[in-house]
C-alpha cells in the first residue's frame, strides 16, 4: 500500500493509528499552526520555540501517549532547544484568540475531507447549516499557583462555549474566556459576529436571550433554542394547537411574539413536546421557540432538531473519557484554555476517522464507533509507530495530499478495521439504586466474607 514497509505493517495491524497521524500531517502542519500565531498572536513572538512545538507537546498529553507536560518535554527534549520553564512561559501567556482560530483554521480543512468521504442527510434543505453551541466550564486546577497555596478552594481556570457542526460532526469554533465563574450569555455578542445567513442555531435554554434570538433573526439566520423560564420576553398569541407525536411525547404548536428593549417585536412559532416521562428536574413539557418556516421545519422537525442538542454533550463526554483534554497542572487560563482547544483539534481528527471508518460497507455507523476504545489504540500504538516510521515518511506519504486524496486514502485504511474491535458497548436500561448502609460506625468491609455468604446463602436455597 505504501512505499515504506514499516509504515506498511502498521497499517495492517493498527490502521486506525496510521488514520489518524495521516490526518494530522495533512492538516495540522507546523506551517499551518505557526501561520496561525503569527497572524494572530498581539504580544507574543516566535524565537527559539514553536507554537506549533507547544501543541505537539500538549496532543502528546491529550492522547494519553504521555503523562504530563514535562513527560513530554523530557521525550521530545532532543528536539526542543529551551528549557522546560520556557515551555510552561510560552503556554502560560498564549493569546486565547490563538487558541480559537487554531481551532477554526484547522477545521476547515477537516470538514472538506469529511465532505469528501461522503455528504450527511440531513432533516433541512441543503441550503442551511446547521450549529450546535454549547457551554464547558473547565474543572479546578491543581493550587500551583502562589496565591492559590492560601485557599482550600478549587481555582476554575476558565470556561469555553464550543460550536459543533452536527452533520460533519466537527467542532467548527471556540469561544474561550479565561474568568471561571463568568456567564456563558457574557460571550453571546461574540457569537452573534459569527452567525451567517442560513445558520440554525440549536442550544439549551442557557443561551435563549430575547438579544440572543432577535440578534441571529436579525443577521437573517434560524434558530431552534430551548425557552427559559425568565430571560424571554413575549407573549403567546392564538390557540394551541395539537400536530402530533414525537418519540418522546405529544407535539404541539402556537404564535408567540418576541419583544426587546428597543420596542422592536418578532413573531415565531414555539414547538411544546408534552413529555410521556417528565424530566429528572420534574418538568413536563419542554417549549423550543424557532422562526425556521414551517414549510422548511414542521413541528416533528423542529423536536427533531432540538434532540441532536446532545450530539455537543456527547462531544464532551467523549473529550473527558477518551481523551486527556483537562491537564490538572496548567493553572494558568491561557495554558488551560490552550490544552483544551488542542484537545478540540484531537476531537476532529478522530472524528474524521470515524467518519471514514463510517463509509466501509456493512461496518459500523458513526455512532456506533466507541471513542474510547479507538483513543485507546492511538495511545497504544502512537509511540512506537512515530519511532519506527521517520517523519520524512510521514511527510512525502501525506503532506502534499488533497483533500480528495486523502478521503480515498481513508476509506482504504478503514476497509482493514475489524468493526468489533471499535464497536461501542450499549449498556441496558439502569436499575434503580439499593438503599445503602452508612458505613458511618464501620467504615470497612471484607469484600471475601460478603462472598462466602453469598454462597452460604446459594448453598442453603438449593438444599432446601
């Protein structure tokens, strides 16, 4: 398959790995990177040290192929001409706006190989896009810092709203800010500079703002967003009206009218879903305010296209099990926003492997493909493979790729996946909790003694 035959055994036995350096050697290049820093970064200069140095070296934590940031400084040491301090300088002081457009340049390129493996279906016309914001707040970094050795409490380096394009499944944009306890709807006139004509935007009611909402009709987008109970302000007009079932209830449909501060008002439709199960905080029906046409988006749509919310918590869910994307010792907000934007970039890459693994007749499906084990492969045969195959290899094989030619490569390194070896494990419905001893006065217990009379017990029943 190829000219090296190093590189050729690897991509019999792990082809998923060689997928995956493939991807980044054609879209994560060092040119690429250092591109993005130079025209991006205010204060900051590249001398002795790379930017796109510092990412190799924070993916190499993302993926699990090393521990932390000095066990990756050690490894890579030959090649770095700076000391480890200058390494922890360079990420304490990296621009958030260069982590973001780090995210944005590369997906681009991304989301082209994704097109060219294959265009998703999708509920709208083929003239609207599709966006799925959501919220992550970063968790409590270690106390490094001086003035944080006087606290008990846990320091919150930052928090990040990411866009996820649902149909290519790629994170397309960031929004980092380095204030832990600031609000998500701080960042939303950021947001609004980005929304295009066409877009449908789809959120949880964290994100409905009459601002909000007036602001995306206003720049002649869509959108499909959960109403809150206190942050809207409108008024119903006409009746209710039943129009069907979706799988999770009763649809309904009714006239509202937006207003702002300005007097300005707006009329849209609100999709009620009336719950068959209400939800864990006890609420029964669900209100998603939209202005998509219904000709475009009826009802059932419209519920449809608020599910696919979760599609982003997924995302995230997959970053914290599958992937390292909160390195506990980066206390600085730039150094943790930086780590978690580079484990957006690793999202994307995996992600484009699925998708490819995706087009193999009678493989898996996307959703079926377990992250988690396919990070676990990475990890596994990342190192190894980067020593026994030179990065002149890796360079000549895919640097100067296409898209297009890249896509194909894909497909073919997929075609040598076993589906079982990646295939997600679907557990059943859960059983509810038993009722619990404290353990207040006896703290422990004898894991051998609970068998043996389980046995006991086992023993008793079938004599009896």
């Amino acid at each position: 398959m190829f000219a090296n035959e190093v590189l050729d055994r690897f991509a019999e036995r792990s082809p998923a790995s060689v997928m995956v350096r493939a991807t980044m050697e054609n879209t994560l290049t060092p040119e690429v990177l250092d591109g993005v820093f130079e025209s991006h970064a205010k204060r900051q200069h590249c001398r002795e040290l790379l930017f796109s140095s510092v990412v190799d070296l924070l993916g190499l934590v993302v993926e699990g192929t090393r521990k932390s940031v000095n066990d990756a400084y050690l490894a890579e040491r030959e090649r770095l001409s700076v000391s480890v301090a200058a390494v922890y300088q360079k990420l304490q002081k990296v621009e958030t706006q260069v982590s973001r457009e780090m995210v944005r340049r590369t997906a681009v390129r991304m989301g082209d190989v994704v097109r060219r493996l294959g265009r998703r279906r999708s509920c709208l016309p083929s003239r609207y896009r599709l966006r799925i914001i959501d919220g992550n707040h970063l968790p409590a970094t270690e106390h490094r810092i001086a003035e944080l050795r006087k606290t008990r409490q846990g320091p919150l380096p930052g928090h990040c709203l990411a866009v996820l394009d649902p149909q290519w499944m790629l994170i397309v944009d960031v929004f980092p800010c380095e204030d832990g306890h600031a609000q998500e709807r701080s960042l939303l006139p950021q947001v609004l500079e980005t929304v295009e004509p066409n877009d449908v935007w789809i959120a949880d009611r964290n994100f409905c703002t009459t601002d909000f909402l007036f602001g995306i009709d206003r720049r002649k987008g869509f959108f499909v967003i959960r109403q809150h109970a206190s942050t809207l302000s409108y008024e119903l007009v006409g009746q209710r009206r039943k129009v069907g079932r979706c799988p999770t209830g009763m649809l309904y449909e009714q006239k509202m009218r937006l207003s702002n501060r300005d007097g300005e008002t707006l009329v849209v439709r609100r999709v009620t879903v009336a719950l068959d199960k209400p939800t864990r905080n006890g609420e029964t029906e669900i209100h998603i305010p939209t202005n998509l046409p219904a000709r475009d988006a009826n009802a059932h749509v419209v519920a449809e296209l608020y599910l696919r919310r979760w599609s982003v918590e997924n995302a995230f869910q997959e970053l914290g099990q599958a992937l390292h994307n909160e390195i506990h010792s980066l206390a600085y907000p730039k150094a943790a926003l930086l780590s978690f934007c580079v484990a957006l970039l690793a999202y994307n890459v995996i992600s484009v492997v699925k998708s490819a693994m995706a087009t193999v007749p009678g493989g898996l499906r996307r959703e079926q493909v377990s992250g988690y084990y396919l990070a676990g492969e990475i990890a596994a045969a990342y190192h190894g493979m980067m020593i026994a195959v030179s990065s002149r290899v890796w360079k000549r094989e895919f640097g100067a790729l296409t898209t297009a030619r890249l896509a194909e490569l894909l497909k073919q390194l997929a075609a040598k996946i076993r589906p079982d070896r990646f295939r997600k494990n679907v557990r059943g419905p859960k059983k509810p909790r038993p009722k619990r001893i404290s353990g207040a006065r006896d703290h422990h217990i004898s894991t051998a003694r609970i068998l043996a009379k389980r046995n006991q017990h086992k023993t008793h029943s079938m004599t009896a």
